[in-house]
C-alpha cells in the first residue's frame, strides 16, 4: 500500500487564536495520531490560493509522515482558515466525505486583536496599532494600504474574521452533525484534559491519560524589528541559502532559526483599546455571539459583556 492511498480523516478548521495550534500539539503525542508537517498545509483553501502551503494533492499528501503498512488510526491536520473560507470545508467533504471537523471558537473581541499582534510579528501587517488597523479595513477591502508581506489581503479583514456565527452556520448546513464537534475556547482553558478526553472519544481513539498541558502558540513580538527584516525570507536570500547548503552537503543550516529565538520576546498583558473603538467591535461582534447563541445552544453573553 501507498501512503499517497491513505486519505486525512480529521480536519482542525480553525478559527485562528482560538487553541487549534495547542490541540493539533497534544494530539501529536497519541501513538494512533499523524498530523501534517507543517501544522497548517491549507491545502483546501480554494478560495484564497495563494495562502495555500501545498498546491498539488502529492505535495499535501507527503506532509503526513507514517508507516503506509501500519496506518494511524487517525490522519489530521489543523488549517486555521479553512473555517475563515466559504469553499474549504465543502472541498474537504468532496475529498473525503468521511472527514470529521473540529471547529475552535473564543470570543471574536479576544480573537482579533490578537491575530492583529500575530500579522505584525509575522510582517503581513504594517498598521501601528490595532485601532489603526481595524480603520483601515474599509480602505483595504478596496485594494488600498495594503501591506506588501500579506498573502491573501482579506485577511485582514478583521470584522469578517471574527464573524464566527456566519461561519459556524455554514459549517453546520454541510457537515454532518456526527462529524462536527465545537470546542469553546472557555471551556477549552477551564478544563483542557476534560476537553481533550472528549475529542478522543470523538476521534474512536484509546485515552492516553494525558495530563500535562503546556501553553502554545502565546503572543510574541521582536526585540529587534530591524534583526527580523533581514532574516525575513526573500528570493535572493533563499538563493544565497540553497547555494551554501550545496557547497555544503547539508539539508539545513539552521542559523535562521536560531537567529529568529534569539530575536524573540514573548508578550504579556491585554490591548488598550480606545472606548470608541471598543463599541465598533461590538457593534460588529455581538450579532455574530448571538448567532453562535442560537447555533450551540448556549449562553455566551458574558462575550458581548467584554470591556478588554
């Protein structure tokens, strides 16, 4: 048997900063689990092209690693866009109709600040600040003061981004309620073994008793921004890159990497947020929370009680 016969059956959907990075993380250490490498092949993402890490079904495909004679029980991947997509969770379901779908939520006024702080430190963001940042969205959606590092500039769209109801019920109307679980990201940080145990049960897999949950995926910044441009990847780089590792002989320098963990500096500490700007995000959120409301039904109105 190939492993190129052997199709995913378990898609981590997204949203982006609701924990997708720290489950695909802990689902890794199950013996009967293989995740892609790299986390997020996007490979689906029909809709936003250029965002996608594999373009062809061999390149998706070699990005899970495991015994074709001995198979996991479960072959996954965690794309925290798919969700953000109107056609990825449908070509998903074209692919493999057996498929199960996570979805991952948190509230939408915690979400987009945060992934704003993510865009910047991965230079797809110029916008000095989030405020500035969530101003200029009407302006971006035209085309206009659009950073020249984005892939796929609707991105930073972040009133669509953080529109979890609209997206929840998309997902809903197509995937099949036995292969659709939603995790809060409340209830995923109040009690993460719990939540873990529960999507074990759902994937038919053995409990590990796992009970060690480190945190993923925390907000970082740069402590030199000027340091992180010049090891950003760029063609000419990338050249001058392959060129030493065939003088070389070798697969991997490895002083990028090294460069870039010196470089970095983990953040603590919540936004300051103008009041007005507050109120937009509400205005934008809150219909969205109670569509989620109605969807899951639950009461989250804690959500659209948030001051940040």
């Amino acid at each position: 048997m190939n492993q190129h016969d052997i199709k995913p059956d378990l898609f981590i959907v997204g949203g982006p900063k609701c924990a997708t990075t720290a489950l695909v993380k802990y689902l890794e250490e199950h013996p009967d689990v293989c995740m892609a490498f790299p986390k997020e092949p996007h490979y689906f993402l029909s809709d936003y092209p250029e965002y996608r890490q594999a373009r062809t079904i061999e390149q998706y495909l070699d990005m899970f690693k495991f015994d074709p004679e001995k198979p996991p029980k479960v072959i996954g991947e965690g794309s925290t866009w798919y969700l953000f997509s109107e056609t990825a969770i449908k070509n998903i379901l074209q692919y493999n109709p057996a498929a199960k779908i996570i979805i991952m939520l948190r509230n939408p006024l915690q979400v987009v600040p945060s992934l704003y702080w993510q865009f910047l430190y991965g230079h797809e963001e110029d916008a000095k600040t989030f405020e500035e940042a969530w101003k200029l969205q009407g302006l971006r959606h035209e085309g206009q003061k659009v950073p020249k590092h984005i892939l796929e500039p609707q991105r930073l769209q972040y009133a669509k981004v953080g529109a979890f109801g609209t997206q929840l019920a998309r997902a809903r109307d197509i995937v099949p309620k036995d292969q659709l679980k939603v995790i809060i990201f409340d209830d995923f940080i109040a009690d993460t073994k719990s939540i873990f145990d529960d999507v074990l049960t759902f994937l038919d897999l053995e409990n590990i008793n796992k009970t060690n949950f480190q945190r993923t995926n925390a907000r970082k910044t740069h402590r030199s921004k000027l340091l992180s441009k010049l090891i950003r990847p760029s063609k000419p780089i990338n050249f001058i890159v392959r060129t030493i590792k065939k003088m070389l002989g070798i697969k991997s320098i490895g002083l990028s990497k090294k460069i870039k963990e010196i470089n970095l500096k983990r953040v603590k500490g919540g936004d300051d947020l103008s009041k007005e700007l507050i109120q937009d995000m509400h205005k934008a959120f809150d219909p969205e929370i109670e569509k989620l409301e109605q969807l899951l039904e639950r009461d989250l109105s804690h959500w659209k009680q948030y001051k940040l």
